[in-house]
C-alpha cells in the first residue's frame, strides 16, 4: 500500500468516517456493509467503487481497515473531482476535495423544500430521512473539518451562531449522540458549493446540528467510538429504507431525538431555537402563512407520516390542541411537533401539556423574524388562544390581586370598620405614628381639617364601642378625639398638622369614660342610684380637645396630653371631683370676670397649664361647689375647662368627697365641658368649637336633668309613703 | 392511601354529588363508543341497563315528529327508574346518545346536576370528535375524556 498521507482536515474527516462504518466498533476494521453504503452514497459510477475498492486493497483483505478505507475515500475524491483512479494520485493530488458523499440528508434539505432545488433529487432518499443524525455524526466532522474550507465561501450565517447557541447543549453528557442530523445535510452545501439557499438551509440545518456539530468538534474526538457505534445502526435503515415516506416529521423526529437527548438540560420539553425554527419552517410547508391555522387533516396527514401509532397521535393532539378548535396555530404545531419528536425519541407523553409547550400568549413578532434567524423567539405571533382553564396563569397574576385588594381595602377604610388586614397594610405601607395603636386608621397621617376627615372621625366615632378604646388610641395618634365632637378634632387636627400628632395620649377619652362609668358603679357613693345614673350622661373627661385646641401652643396640647395621659390613670377614681376642682380653682384663680363666659374657660385651662404639666388632678370639693355655684351662676355654662381635670391640680385639692352626688354629678358635667381655646385668634374654629360643645354639654344636662327629675319623683314617692306609713303608725301613738 | 379513599368514598356515598355509576356514550348506529362503569364487577348488568334504555331513547326522539331537532330537546331527562337505578339519557343532534346510570340511593342528585353533567359530557365528546386522528365510529380512547368521566363517577369502594 502506497503510504497515504493526508491533510489534517483530510485526517479528520476520513477517521470520523471510519469510526461511522466502524459497526462493530472494532476500531480497525470498517464494516463492509457500511462503507459499501458509503461509497454508494459517493454517487459514484459502482464500477468505480469497485475498482477503488480493489485498489485500496479492501478486496484482498476481505475488509476495510482503517488505511485501505482511507485509501478508498481519498480514491473518491479523487473520483468525484474527475480525475482517474490512480494508486499514484493518491498522493500526489494536491489539494483534493474531500471526498463527497450524498446522503439522505439532503432530503432533509429537500424537504426545506422549495428552498433548495437543488436537493431535489434526493427524493429518492426520503427514507434516508429518518437517520441523518447517525450520518449526522460523522457528517458532523465534515461541516467542521471542512468549514475552515468552505466557510470562506458560503457558511451558513446562522450557523455560527447557532453554535454558539448550542454550545450549551453540548454541557449535557450527551455528545455522543449531537443530534446531527443536519450534518448529512451540511455534507453537500459544503462540499459543493452549493448556493446560498442551501446554505441558508444550511445554516438553519446547522442550527439543528450546531449543538452536535459543535459538540462533535469539542468532543469528537474524545467520544467518536461511543458516538461512531451509534451511529451504524442507524445509518443502514436510511439507506435502505426507501418504503416509508418519511416528511419532515420524521426528519425532524430524528433530529429531534438527538437534540433530545442532548438538550436534556432544563427542561425536556423546552423547544431550542434551532428546533422551532424547524418546526416553523414545517408549518409553512402546509401553511404559508404564520399566523394562520393549519386544518386538523393536513395536521393529520402530516403527523401520520411521523408513524406513530395513532393513539398516540391521537393523544399528541388533545395535547397540543390548545383551544380546541380543531386547528393547529404555530405554537400549538410546534408543541405538538415536539412531542411527536420527543415521543419518536422514546420519551413518554405527558398526561399534560408542559408548560413549555403552552401557546404563547403574546404575539411574537412578525414572520420576518423567522427566517432564518436563531432568535430566542423567533416565531411569528399566532394568535391567542389559550383557553383559561387550560394554562397554568402563572402564579404572579395571583399576587398582584391579592395587593390591589389589599389596597382598595386601605382606600376604603375609612367606610369599612377596620380590619386586621388593613390593618397589617397600614402598618406596613406607612410607618406608623404610634406603636400603640392596635388599630391602624387609614386616615393619612398627615392631618388636614377636611371635612371628610372630620366625617370619618364621626364615623369611627360612632363605631362600636367596644372599639372605642383602640379608636381613641388610633383617633389621638392621628390627632383626632372622636368621642368629642367633630369641633374638637377639628381644632385639634388644625393643631397638629405640621407635628405629628401628640400621640403619648393613652387616655382614650371613652375608655376613660368607661372606665369612669366602671368607677362610679365600683364606688357608689351616698345615693348609689343617683351616682349610677349620674354617671352615664357625664362626658368623658376631654382633656385633649381642650388641651389642644389651644392653637396657640402646640406645646400646650402636649402638655394637656401628657397631662390627660397621665392623669387618666389617676383619673379614674378621682373622676366625679376632678374636673369641678380644677374647673373652680381656675375660676379661683382667674379674676373671675364672667363678662365672657368663654373666655372663662378658655383662662381656666390656660391658667391650668401654666400651673403645671404635670398631671394632677386636684379636685377640691370645697371649691368645686363654690366653683360650681359660680359657673353656674356667672359662666354662660360655656364649656368648663375640659383640661381642667388634666390641669395640675396639688393633691392638697383633692379632699372632700363628701359631696353630694349631684353636685359632684355637676361638677363633673361641668368640668368635661371642654375648654374654649383662648386665643382670641382662632375665634372663630375656637367658638365653633365650644359652640358644639355647649350643645354636647346642653343635652347632657338635659339627660341628666330628667333624669333627676325622675329620680326626684321617685323620691318624692317614697317620701309620701313614708309618710303614709308614720300616720298610720302615728294614731298608734296617739292612741 | 387506600384509607383516604375509602374515606373519600364513605364521604361521596354519604354526599354523592355528581356521582353516575355508569356513564356510556351511544352511537347512532346504537353500538357502544365508550362505556364505563364503576363498581367494576357488575359491568355486564350496566350494560344491559344502558342497552335497554337504549328502547326508551328512541322512543323519546321518535316522538317529536316532523320538526326534528328543532323542538327536541338533547336533555331527554329520566329515562325510566328501576329498583336500584335511575337511567337519564342525552341525544346529540348526530343522534350520538349519552346515557346516566346513578345510583337510586343517591337522593341528593338534581335535574340540574344531571343536566351539567351532560353538558360536560358533550364539550368532551366534542373536543374527542375535533381530534383529527380520531374517526366518527371508533372507540373514544381519548384520555382526556376519560379524566373527564371519571371525575363524574362514584368513587369506587
């Protein structure tokens, strides 16, 4: 044997396609079967490839070692390019072409169909279809031996990126198997030049085998034999196989099997570029147009050809038929295309379609993307149609209404009573102003004197009692009393806008109140009932409004809550006399003129807080009916000083309890009337203010005022029975 | 597992909604496409439940007269009762019949629980003939179906 020598590329290219016969993985021997197919496949004269065959040697041997096979194909070559079979030409052709051979896999081109006339006599290899990927293989290293060549002139424009995008897949252990079906086809564009189209088709091929061709390159030539025993088998059913009409599908399947089983990586089910584009270029083989439908029988005519059984088919299509209308969108094709590929592969169906495999919802961009590119998403839009209850929505839709609800719920708090989950929003979105409070108001914390403000703390206010106490916490951090009025939330929210709401008031009003009205049940003095009923009716204790509503010293207002936080605790017991004690005293201490009754009241607190911030509550009860004989008299019955009660008073004030439960009854009516801010400034807010609570204070008093009456009555009753009762014991006496 | 499931069953058979005993699907020609029973024993006695009410069917469509589809109404309703079972029956406008076979203890069942279930029966019937590799006349195979239909039978003890 003439020593052969070969080129690097030459080298590469010859030992792949030894290892490719090498059915029986001997490593030395080709199989003759095989590469008779081979040399076949070289569209040679057979003449020809006998007498290549008798020169490399392989006759006489019997067999095809490595060195006669290379022999044999540089012959080919030397055969293809024309000239004549010379064991000399061997080595002294310089420059010879690699060997061509024509594999099925040109049909895979042809079945690209109009693209590629020129393949178009390979129809006859259409079984061939099925295997390119073991020709792939050994083909493979010619697309990548050879493309140093060829790539000068015509490689494929996608192929390369195509590579580079199947690099990836090359990651899986499954090189051996690079689903190189393209490869064959790869074969002729780059041996002979072909035109642009086929190497378009090519490329778009390449984009096929990329992962393979490129794998191959990477690793070839570590695992050409596990790869190579592969590929025997199923290099003779192509060639062979003349029978089945295979179409792309089946191509394709075959491609696909291959890229199954390299591209196992994420997702089984996920559909690579370069097999969507495939399976876009089979949709408008029965569909031009993209976005258009293709009719359940051209679908089943199509898939048919795949040979699967057609229960399965059947199967693949409920799958893949998305909105059920009998009719296949190109995603809903490419989805049923991939489980066919996936299913010829050997891999089970699913019960359900992947999500991968779902239609896509949006529309994709326009057929001019598909060709040709290797885009990420390179299909055109196809209509939506994804039937609700069929696709998975993903789980983001399900949070975003569960905010959007939550919001509604915070806008509208201020209609609904509040909720923990509010609640939790609140606290969340906002910073709370006060740690305290339970409830969160959805109020905004920045305060303005708006009426709706003011409605909504007369709602909250007339909300559930029992929420009173968190209420008032909530309504006082937010600056806003909402047992009182709407006035003094009123005066107070124009108090505390800028700050923050003095929030340290824990007293709550109401709950003073109530605890106020727990009170005078725990300690009935003297005339239990009358200290029962009398309690009641009495205001709570408002030292906040009052307090505050002194415009004028925000300081004032934090005193007063301070104080009235304070003091509430202390409060309590000292209820009944507080306020008239401090109420009286400051009537003590001012100069008493009662040209004003509201100004009264407005000194009363003024005089209070500078008395002191702390919260005392003196009550004296020698002065608180003094006091009150005087308000009574002199005071327009304006409201008392309110803060009064949280005004400083020495304890030394706090004495006599003595008193009679009514005048302690008035007093304390007195002493809740809120105070009238003083400033003359904010006159007007001030005297609203104090107008409403005179109307409060009126209809207390007026309660309390038929209450008493009653009681008077009963009193009365009982008098006149006692006194029934002694005459009769009288005459007794006489007698 | 099998506890939950008798669980479930002892829950169905106290709260049998929706629950048939035997659902089979009718061709015009009057052969069976697809028929299935629960309580998997008695198959053949369900069978010859459907096929006797299969005289009740035609008894029903041939009533209506000229107007065909037109005044007939798919939903035929109880076909006829017997001790153990009640038999409803559907008819599609392709004279494709669905038959219902419940149980008789299963009081709770309503007209319009039986009037839904055909509805569903239909949909999936449709969908089933929509498949292009599925030809008018063979068996329903389709799984989809099946899922379909189990769903509506009683759980099987």
């Amino acid at each position: 044997m003439e020593s052969l020598t070969l080129t690097d590329v030459e080298q590469k290219y010859y030992s792949d396609l030894f290892v490719y016969c090498d059915t029986d993985n001997t490593k030395k021997v080709a199989s003759n079967g095989k590469v008779l197919d081979l040399f076949r496949a070289a569209q040679l004269p057979s003449d020809v490839v006998l007498q290549i065959t008798e020169l490399c040697g392989a006759t006489r041997l019997g067999h095809f070692g490595r060195s006669q096979f290379y022999i044999a194909l540089k012959l080919i070559a030397v055969a293809q390019s024309g000239l004549p079979l010379r064991v000399e030409s061997l080595n002294s052709v310089k420059d010879l072409p690699l060997p061509r051979f024509v594999v099925a896999k040109n049909e895979q081109e042809a079945r690209h169909t109009a693209m590629y006339p020129d393949l178009e006599n390979q129809g006859p290899y259409q079984g061939v279809i099925p295997r390119p990927p073991a020709r792939g293989q050994v083909k493979k290293v010619s697309p990548d031996t050879t493309s140093p060549v060829v790539s000068p002139h015509h490689s494929p424009p996608t192929s390369p990126h195509a590579w580079r995008k199947h690099k990836r897949q090359a990651s899986g252990g499954n090189v051996e198997r690079p689903p190189v079906v393209v490869a064959g086809a790869v074969w002729t564009p780059f041996r002979e030049s072909q035109s642009g189209p086929v190497v378009a088709g090519d490329g778009m091929w390449s984009a096929h085998s990329p992962p393979p061709v490129q794998e191959s390159w990477v690793s070839l030539k570590d695992t050409y034999p596990p790869s190579s025993s592969k590929l025997p088998p199923m290099h003779l059913s192509p060639v062979q196989e003349n029978s089945s009409i295979r179409t792309v599908a089946s191509v394709a399947t075959a491609n696909e099997i291959q890229r199954q089983s390299s591209s196992g990586y994420d997702d089984p089910w996920k559909i690579t570029d370069e097999q969507r584009q495939y399976y876009i270029n089979q949709f408008k083989t029965i569909q031009p147009d993209l976005n258009g439908f293709i009719p359940g029988s051209a679908a089943k005519e199509f898939f048919t050809k795949s040979k699967l059984p057609i229960l399965e088919l059947s199967h693949i299509w409920e799958l893949s038929d998305f909105d059920k209308d009998g009719a296949l969108t190109l995603d809903e094709f490419c989805a049923a295309f991939h489980l066919v590929v996936a299913r010829k592969n050997g891999y089970d169906l699913p019960e359900k379609l992947p999500e991968s495999l779902m239609p896509k919802l949006i529309d994709l961009d326009d057929s001019a993307e598909v060709p040709d590119q290797a885009p990420d998403v390179g299909y055109s839009g196809s209509p939506v149609e994804v039937t609700p209850n069929k696709s998975p929505m993903p789980s983001l839709n399900q949070t975003w209404p569960d905010l959007n609800q939550g919001n509604e719920q915070w806008e509208t708090f201020s209609e609904r009573s509040s909720s923990s989950q509010t609640l939790t929003q609140f606290d969340s979105n906002i910073a709370p102003a006060d740690p305290d409070t339970a409830i969160v108001h959805p109020v905004p914390i920045r305060m303005t004197p708006s009426k709706i403000h003011m409605q909504e703390m007369e709602l909250k206010r007339t909300g559930s009692g029992k929420m009173a106490s968190p209420y008032d916490k909530s309504l006082c951090c937010l600056g806003c009393r909402s047992n009182s009025g709407t006035s003094p939330e009123g005066l107070k929210v124009v108090a505390a806008p800028p700050p923050p709401p003095p929030r340290p008031n824990a007293s709550h009003s109401r709950s003073s109140s109530l605890d106020m009205n727990r009170n005078f049940a725990a300690h009935p003095t003297g005339p239990q009932q009358s200290g029962v009923v009398a309690c009641p009716p009495a205001i709570p204790p408002r030292p906040l409004p009052t307090q505050t509503s002194g415009p004028h010293s925000g300081h004032r207002s934090d005193e007063g809550l301070a104080a009235h936080s304070t003091t509430s605790p202390q409060q309590i017991p000292e209820q009944p006399n507080f306020a008239d004690f401090s109420q009286f005293q400051a009537f003590a201490a001012s100069d008493q003129p009662n040209d004003d009754g509201e100004k009264h009241p407005e000194s009363l607190p003024v005089e209070k807080s500078t008395e002191g911030a702390g919260p005392l509550r003196t009550v004296k009860i020698d002065n608180q009916e003094e006091r009150a004989a005087a308000t009574a008299k002199g005071s327009i019955m304006a409201p008392p000083p309110k803060p009064v009660r949280r005004r400083l008073k020495s304890e030394d004030e706090l004495q006599d309890e003595a008193l009679p439960p009514k005048s302690n009854v008035i007093a304390t009516v007195l002493a809740t009337l809120p105070s009238i801010p003083r400033s003359v400034g904010k006159d007007k807010k001030a005297i609203q203010a104090s107008i409403r609570r005179n109307k409060e204070t009126n209809t207390v008093l007026a309660r309390l005022n038929s209450e008493l009456q009653q009681q008077l009555k009963d009193l009365l009753e009982e008098r006149i029975s006692l006194e029934v009762q002694l005459e009769q014991l009288r005459p007794f006496s006489h007698l | 597992m099998e506890h939950t499931q008798s669980r479930d069953a002892c829950w169905h058979s106290r709260h049998h909604s929706k629950m048939a005993v035997c659902i089979a699907v009718i061709a015009k020609e009057n052969y069976p496409l697809y028929i299935r029973s629960v309580p998997v024993q008695n198959e053949l006695k369900f069978h010859y439940t459907v096929h006797t009410s299969l005289d009740v069917v035609e008894e029903k469509i041939s009533a209506v007269g000229k107007a065909m589809a037109d005044q007939r109404e798919l939903y035929l309703g109880l076909l006829y009762p017997t001790e153990d079972y009640k038999v409803y029956g559907y008819v599609t406008n392709s004279k494709v019949k669905f038959v219902i076979v419940v149980d008789s203890s299963n009081t709770s069942l309503r007209d319009n629980e039986i009037r839904s279930m055909f509805r569903k029966l239909h949909n999936s019937f449709t969908d089933v003939m929509c498949n292009p590799f599925y030809n008018p006349g063979d068996t329903i195979q389709s799984k989809a179906f099946d899922s379909m239909v189990s769903a509506m039978m009683v759980q099987a003890s």
